[in-house]
C-alpha cells in the first residue's frame, strides 16, 4: 500500500499530496524485507571478520603491528584477505564491481577516513590502504569541543563539527597547507603521537565558532559541476551545519528551534543563515545530517528523546525553502544517509529497524528486521544500504529492502560508525575500525589505536560522491 506521510513548510501549513492525510496521520509505504541480524539474513550469510558462511572460505592473513613516535606498539594492525574471489567481485545479487575501480567517478576524495575521538578532542586521519594514521588533529581551539561528525568534501577535505560548538576544516593534501605559525616549512601531525599545539598546526584550513552549544550535522554540498572537479585546482565549495538556536548545556540545546548555516568551504564564513523554529533544538536537536546530489541538506532528530514526535527536514540549497517531514512513529531515527536516487535512509534505534523516504512522493518504506541501530549507515556503490547495528553491519538491497549479509566484527559489539572508501571496501567503527570487502566477508584490514571514536557520518566522502556523481547506465 503506498502511503503519504504529511508534510509541514515553513509557514506551518500542512501539505498533501495524494490523499488527505490528518494532522499526525501517517500512512505508510509498502514493508518488505526478511530476516534479522539474530537469524539467517535473507539469502546472504554471516561475516565473522574474515569467516564468509555463505561464499567459501576465507581467511585473514599477514597481519603485522605498528609502532608510534612515542614507542607505543600494537597502534594499528593490518592483514590482507584471500578468498575465492577476484579483485572483480560479485555480490550477492549478481552485480559486479571492480574493487580499486571507482577512480572514474568525480572528486579526488575517499582516501582517507577522518574518525573523531570524541573524549580526547581529536580527530584522526587514516590512509584507507596502508590502514597507518597519518595525523591526528585538535578541532577546538581549547581541544574541548566533543567532536562527533566528519565530512569529507570531493576535494579530499574534511570538516567536523563539535558537539559543544565549533566547526573546522583541515586540508587533506599536505600540498595544500599554508605557512601560519612564524616556523620555516609546514609544521603537521603525523600521526597519533604526534599531536601538535593549536597555534602549530597548519593543515588547519580555518576554525569558526558559532552561536550555539549544541553543534552535531556537517554535510558538504557537491561542487556546481561535480563531473569536472580539478584536483590541481579546487573549485569553490560550501557545505551545511545546524545547531540549537538557544543555549543550553554543553552539548544540547535549548526550548527553541534550531538554525541552519551555509558556510563558504574556503574560509569558513557564513554564506546563509536559516532560524527553524518548527524543528525543536530541545536537548539534541539536529542529530545528524547529509546530503542529495543537488546540495539539499536532510537532517532529522534523534529518536529516543522524541519518540513518535521525530522529525525529518529539507533545506533546498538554492531557494532556502525549508520542508518538514513527520517521521513515522515506528522510528527513533540515529544514523542518516541519502542514497544514489536522493532518498533519505534513517537507522532507528528503537522500534522499527530503518526506514527509506521518498521525497518527491513523500513515502515511507519501512526496512523489515528485528534489528536495531544506534549507529551510521551508507550505501555500498553494488547498491546494497550498510547499516551499523547492535552485533555488527547488516546489508539492505536499496530498492527491494531484503536482508542481505551481515558482517560481525571480532569480538561481536555494537558498530558504531559505517562508511565505504574508494577501493570499494566498507568500514565498521566501533572502538576498532574494520575494513572488509562487502563482497566476500574477508576483513582486509583492522586499526585500533583510537580514542573514544564516535563517527557514523560521511567519514571518506563515499557518500557524497555516490550522491552528486551517479555513473550512467
């Protein structure tokens, strides 16, 4: 049965398309999918770190430790897989991807992931292939500002927010950085034991504080021509933030809405603002947000807090025009995403499992499991949903909603954080990163020399790629 759930635009008159719908009604879209993370996941198989049940076998192999400046070992740890498969591989639904292979898409971004260490202030920057942390950065001037959110830019770069405020953006390529601290040569982190001062670093492109102590969503805008980005030469960029209108405590927001920046990705000023009083910034306020292909910003709540009074909302890049949706009440929605075909997905921790929303028809689909998530998710480019979840990542077929794999980390535990690089494999966050190829289950690759990471956004780029870059065909 499709469904319509209400709509809300900014003078607060509600929209209907297709049917009546009354105030606080939502009908929803068709609920399809099988299996859950605790029993046989549809027609796929359980990854156990590098155990395929359902593929043949695989095993992990050369697994080697490594060693910081400070003498501290067993920072990081890495292994190649072998399997059955080629560097060609086929998923569970046939489609064929060639891992390494996504270098013709736009951008220059995806080879680094950037993990926030919330407690220590930090965020880190890891080479996706070599699995080596190759700088570790302060993101508040007073290294106190919990951040939570990355967003990696087509151009590579990264820009985080704070939970308690502030926003920062550090260039990726070292070519980039710019004399700023009176030293002869670029003065950068290294890696984890090498965390420069404040007034040091100097792949710091710009840090803006803004009027809020609650500061969570970060999202890069794709570039007006995402197709013909010059790597030598970076087009101008913008991308979004949101934070609570009103102040509370460190962290959260107060009674009123919530505000919405555009800011300029060169140097950080504000291009636009946008006050939303209809979107409470209460407690959490905006919890997460991200992206379509033309720039349009999607952010939601966090559920627990507001169970069956979430809500979903749109900021057209262009116009301004800002559209609330009403979540349906089966959802306590976390993790959000935008697919290929500029449909928001939200996790759900409590409740239903996740949920699809068409914007243009204004349909909720529901993704059938008994599985829940407090955690990110993103999409795979063999078009399967990677959602985090309380014992691992679970595979969700983008159009039809079935089950597929689930990937278990060693040790088993909540993952936190999902995202995918540009070689094709997937990475699961939780006190470790894991990388493993979606394909076969084999993990390619652990690092565990984090501190309290708590990243489960755009953390390579994949997402924003995969959203402004579509290939033909």
């Amino acid at each position: 049965m499709a469904g319509f759930g209400g709509a809300i635009d900014m003078s607060g008159e509600r929209r209907r398309r297709g049917t009546t719908v009354e105030a606080g009604m939502l009908v929803l879209g068709v609920v399809v999918g099988t299996g859950a993370c605790n029993q046989s996941p549809g027609d796929g198989g359980v990854f156990n770190d590098g155990t395929d049940s359902s593929m043949g076998t695989s095993t992990i192999m050369g697994t080697s430790t490594g060693t910081v400046d400070d003498g501290t070992t067993a920072v990081g740890t890495h292994g190649t897989g072998t399997s059955t498969a080629d560097s060609s591989q086929v998923d569970s639904t046939g489609v064929t991807f060639d891992v390494g292979g996504f270098d013709d898409l736009c951008g220059c971004g995806g080879y680094f992931i950037w993990i926030a260490n919330a407690e220590e202030g930090t965020v880190s920057k890891i080479d996706v292939q070599t699995l080596a942390e190759v700088g570790r950065y302060i993101t508040r001037p007073d290294g106190a500002g919990s951040p939570s959110r990355t967003s990696v830019s087509l151009t590579g770069d990264v820009a985080v927010a704070n939970r308690y405020g502030g926003l920062v953006k550090f260039h990726a390529d070292i070519g980039r950085c710019e004399e700023s601290n009176g030293m002869p040569g670029i003065q950068t982190s290294s890696g984890p034991g090498d965390v420069l001062a404040w007034d040091v670093e100097e792949c710091r492109a710009w840090y803006m504080d803004f009027p809020t102590s609650n500061q969570r969503p970060v999202a890069w805008a794709p570039p007006d021509d995402p197709m013909a980005v010059d790597c030598e030469d970076p087009p101008r960029q913008r991308l979004w933030t949101v934070g609570s209108t009103t102040l509370g405590l460190p962290g959260t927001g107060g009674m009123d809405g919530v505000t919405v920046w555009l800011v300029d990705g060169d140097d950080g000023s504000t291009l636009e603002q946008i006050d939303v009083p209809e979107f409470s910034g209460f407690q959490l306020g905006a919890y997460g947000g991200a992206v379509n292909g033309r720039g349009d910003l999607f952010f939601s709540t966090q559920g627990a807090l507001t169970f069956g009074n979430n809500r979903l909302a749109r900021v057209d890049i262009e116009t301004l025009d800002v559209t609330i949706w009403m979540v349906p009440p089966e959802i306590a929605p976390y993790g959000i995403t935008v697919d290929h075909e500029g449909r928001p997905w939200l996790s759900s921790m409590l409740g239903q499992s996740a949920v699809r929303f068409d914007p243009e028809t204004e349909t909720w689909d529901i993704v059938d499991g008994s599985f829940t998530s407090q955690a990110g998710l993103m999409e795979h480019p063999s078009g399967h949903m990677w959602i985090g979840t309380d014992v691992g990542a679970i595979e969700v077929d983008v159009e039809t909603l079935e089950l597929g794999n689930v990937f278990v980390p060693t040790g088993g535990g909540l993952v936190k954080g999902i995202s995918v690089d540009r070689e094709g494999f997937v990475w699961a966050v939780n006190q470790i990163a894991h990388r493993f190829d979606p394909a076969t289950g084999v993990a390619v690759g652990t690092y565990n020399g984090l501190s309290s990471p708590y990243t489960y956004s755009d953390m390579t780029g994949w997402a924003l790629l995969n959203a402004a870059c579509v290939p033909e065909g």
